[in-house]
C-alpha cells in the first residue's frame, strides 16, 4: 500500500507532501489543474521514463519519493534481497527519484542508490496503471496466466506441474551426467584395463622400494665383504690344532711332573694345570669365533645373479611410476583406485539405464499433470470469460467480446508453467477477428476493459494487491455506465488501494478520501494545490462537478444522494 507521497518541483508543484489511505481514493478537478501531475510524479518514483520537462520552471532539480508500506510476506522483499538492497520487512520501503533540468536522473532505493530499472522493477510489484494512454500490466501477455490461475483457483494445480517440471529437469541432468561419464569411461576403460594390468604384473609391494634400495647396497658391497671375511677366516686355518696340540703337550708335562714326585697341590702342578686351563679357553674362543666368521660368510651368501634381478625389479617399478606420474610408494593405492574405476564404468552403466527409466517416468508424470492444468485452464478460461463479459455492457463496451486463449506448446517449450500460452484477447466489433488487448484504439475503452476484468478477478487473488491507478477510466460516459464504473472501482477498493482520476460525480462519489486538484497563481507563477476534502467540501465538490460553475441547491441534494447511493 502506498502510504504516502513526496513531491518537490514538479512541472506546477512546487512542494507537496500526502497521505493516502486505503480504499478507493478520488482525484476531481479542472481540466489543466494538473491531476496527471499526480500521477508522473508517482510514475517517477517508481521507475518511469524521465522528461526534462517535468523539472518545474527556474528548479535545478525535481524530485519525488513514494513511502509504501508492503506486508512481510510481498515478493519485493525478495526482489530487493536478489538486488543486494537492504531492508527491513517490517519497515516502510521508501522509492526516490530525483531529476535534473538537464535530464540526468538518480534512483535510490531506503536511501541507497540504484538503478532506474531495479526502481522501475519494484514499481512494477507495488502498482498498477491503467489510462488513457498506457495500462501497465494487462497489456503484457506474461500477466495472463498467472491472473487465469489466480481466477481458476488453480495456483495448487500449478504449483504442482512446477514440481513436476523440477523432478523431470532433475532427472534429465542426472541421464545427461551419467550418459557423459559413461562416454568418458568407454573412453579411458581400454587405458585403465592395460595400466592396471601393467600394475598387477609387477604387483607392487607397501615399502619395496625401500627393501630393494637396502638390498641392492648390499649386494652391491657383498663381494668385498666376503673376501675380507676369507681373510679372517683364514687366520683361523690350522689354528685350533696348534692350540689343542699345545694343550695336549701341557697335559703331558702336568703328568711327569706328578710321576717325578711333584705333589699334586704344589706350586709347579699348580701352574702346569692353570697354563693347560687357559690353552683350554683359547681353544673354545678359538673355535667359536671361527664359527661367528662362518656364519657371517653366509650372511653374504647370495645368487650369482641376485644383483642384478634387484636392480632390475627396481627400475621396473620405478619405470612404471614415472610413467603413471606417482611415486613408487603410491602405486599399490593406484591399483585400487583403477579397480574401483573399472568397476564404476561397470556400474555406470546400470545407473545409467536406472536414471533413464526413472527420467520416462518423471517426463510421463509432468506431461499428465500438465495435460489437466491445460484443461483446468481452458475451463477456468470459459468462466472467466463470461464473467468479463457480463461487465463490459454496463461499461458501454456491449459490443466487444473477449476470449482466453489457451494455446498448446510444443513438449521442446515445455516449462514449469505447463504446456500452454495463455493470452486475454478481444474483438471490439461484431464480426472482427480476434486480437491482443492492444487493439482496443480507445484510450477509454481499454481503461474500461481493465476495469471490468480487474471487477471479474476481484476477491479472487489470495497474495497482496498492487495499488490501482485509473486515469479517467470514465473517459466519455456519464449516467448509468459513470455509475457502474464507480460501482466496479468501489468493489476493487474492497481488497486493494485504488486511485481513480475523474470528472465523472458517480465516480467521485464512491470515494473514500477525496482530492481536489487546482491550480492557482498568475501567468507568471502557477501552482498546483492538493486538498483533501472534508465530508462538506467533498459534497460541494461533487456538486459542483454536477452543475459547473454555477452550484444550486438541486445540485447539492443530487450530490448527497449520491455520496450516500
């Protein structure tokens, strides 16, 4: 809902600051007085093209701000979030435009500055004109459907063939996925197939390379150490015999010497029997470390050709790692890893086959529901048309017809808004073929047209209304058809705030606030006063609209009559 409208320098208005209520609210005045003035200074703030010329005489600049106070719930709170504005849903949104006499015009957005097209986006959330010369909304095709769904109380049905669209777009971009991996994978099967068979012939082990390096510097120092330890070992040839011979002749002398009469515990025994114990434990350390020095010679005990098929395994591996570009080290994990791919590829192909079924099925269950939202559509379609068509005769517009067009698509334009292109389309003459609403010539007639199919929808919409302009929809009637144009405005206001501009007193008399437009000054100087008339002034008001610029009091009851109709 707009709340509240500011205006400096524009074309005759000077300063003008207003409040605006909800419900049907009426702009009366003279001809000239500069009600359209109103409604460009709106129009500027809300993104309209801008004019040098609405810069009012001798200002450096015009500007404008629009306070609308949309619910929580309004899709320009997302509109301004997809823009990077920052808000506050709880809180006023503030529209402001300024315009300099040479042309160059600034957008802002709570103070922040932006676009003219982000302005003219959100303006197009927030209202809706319909005139003499444009109605912004209706003329636009994109409106149609969603309107006929609102009107049909299909937005369920609708919302359903979206999440159907959803599902069969899924599962399109799952086949498409899987069908590429699949091609890629017949592509790199035949290089998997062969590396991992280069892999499984050498058969890597965890930490060979390691062992092998070891291996290949012993083997590499073996023939040295075995000739070193052929020294050694030579040093013991002979060795133990000459100490057990030793030990044999110290046996002997120990034993003449006890013959001779030596005592057994005396000190020449003594010695003998110590001299013969140690040529004992030189003969055990003898043999023992001729035993270590044989042991130590099989250590080195290898292959004639064991070098050489260390060196080559090595270099095998090696090779096949520089060729797969990793290390030694990592070659038993890649094996593993070109396993589970081969076996993916294997698998990828039933998945494929899956996921194509599972798209058959999403695309037959879209087509379906989006087959019923056609018919519910062209059913919703004939009731709505009727319904428009019972208003145009009070709206003298009893010649015209109108249709809704529920035109099939082909399945490649299918979407998540069905099968169809709807289109509001209307003959205005007996026997003239249909078109698009931008055949009605009249300015008029097409304010009028809006209206009656504005009056058919009401009630119908279950979102937030946008603020309604009409601009002299009452353009050459009176009477009745005035009447039932006030009639129809009345009933929108119920539900949505409306402005209507008027010279029409059935029109005007069905307001909830009412404004007068006038311009004051002389020729040096005019200005355009607003005022909101009190329940007296609008009477008088109203009744001067009846009776021109002579007011009677037949005019005056003619005026209550109607304010109270």
């Amino acid at each position: 809902m707009l709340i509240g409208l500011w205006i400096r320098d524009v074309v005759l208005i000077e300063a003008l600051d207003l409040s605006i209520g909800p419900g049907l609210t009426a702009l009366t005045g003279e001809t000239g007085a500069g009600k359209s003035i109103i409604l460009d200074s709106l129009g500027l703030a809300t993104g309209a093209r801008a004019d040098a010329g609405l810069v009012r005489r001798g200002a450096a600049q015009a500007a404008v701000s629009a306070v609308f106070a949309p619910p929580p719930q309004h899709p320009v709170w997302d509109l301004l979030e997809d823009k990077g504005l920052s808000y506050a849903r709880d809180e006023d949104l503030v529209l402001r435009r300024t315009l300099s006499a040479d042309g160059r015009s600034r957008a802002f957005v709570n103070d922040q500055a932006t676009g003219v097209g982000v302005l003219k986006e959100i303006g197009e959330l927030l209202l809706e004109v319909h005139g003499q010369h444009e109605t912004v909304g209706l003329l636009d095709a994109r409106t149609h459907r969603p309107l006929l769904d609102t009107f049909g109380g299909l937005d369920a049905q609708s919302g359903k063939v979206a999440e159907r669209w959803r599902t069969w777009r899924e599962a399109r971009e799952r086949v498409d996925a899987l069908r590429a991996d699949v091609d890629r994978a017949a592509a790199e099967t035949e290089e998997l197939t062969l590396r991992l068979a280069e892999i499984e012939r050498l058969d890597p082990r965890e930490g060979e390379e390691t062992e092998l390096a070891e291996q290949r510097a012993i083997l590499g120092a073996a023939e040295k150490s075995l000739a070193d330890i052929a020294s050694a070992r030579g040093a013991f040839d002979g060795l133990s015999a000459k100490v057990a011979s030793a030990l044999r002749a110290l046996e002997r002398a120990r034993e003449r010497a006890v013959t001779a009469g030596a005592a057994q515990d005396g000190p020449t025994v003594a010695r003998l029997v110590q001299a013969a114990e140690a040529m004992d434990r030189v003969l055990i350390e003898a043999q023992e470390a001729e035993a270590a020095v044989d042991t130590a010679a099989e250590a080195f005990d290898f292959e004639p050709d064991e070098l050489e098929k260390t060196e080559e395994r090595l270099f095998d591996l090696r090779g096949l790692a520089r060729k797969l570009n990793v290390s030694v080290e990592e070659l038993p994990l890649l094996r593993v890893r070109f396993a589970e791919r081969l076996r993916a590829v294997e698998s990828s192909e039933g998945d494929l086959k899956a996921a194509e079924t599972a798209l058959t099925a999403a695309k037959t269950a879209y087509l379906a529901e989006a087959a019923a939202l056609t018919d519910a559509r062209k059913a919703a379609g004939e009731r709505l048309a009727a319904a428009v068509m019972a208003e145009l005769a009070p709206l003298k517009l009893e010649k015209a017809r109108f249709r809704v067009a529920v035109e099939p698509l082909s399945e490649e334009r299918a979407g998540p808004t069905g099968l169809d292109r709807v289109a509001f389309e209307i003959a205005t003459n007996p026997g003239a073929p249909f078109g698009d609403l931008g055949a009605i010539a009249s300015g008029g007639e097409l304010a009028r047209f809006a209206l009656a199919l504005k009056a058919s929808l009401a009630g119908r919409a279950s979102g937030p209304q946008p603020l309604m302009i009409f601009d002299e929809v009452d353009q050459g009637v009176g009477g009745a058809v005035a009447d039932a144009v006030g009639l129809r405005l009345k009933r929108l206001a119920a539900n949505a705030q409306v402005l209507v501009v008027t010279h029409s007193p059935q029109v005007a008399a069905r307001g909830d606030a009412h404004w007068r437009i006038s311009k004051a000054g002389d020729a040096e100087r005019l200005r355009t006063n607003v005022e909101i008339l009190s329940p007296a002034e609008r009477e008088e008001e109203i009744a001067r609209m009846l009776a021109g610029a002579q007011i009677t009091d037949a005019a005056r009851a003619a005026a209550r009559a109607l304010i109270g109709a």
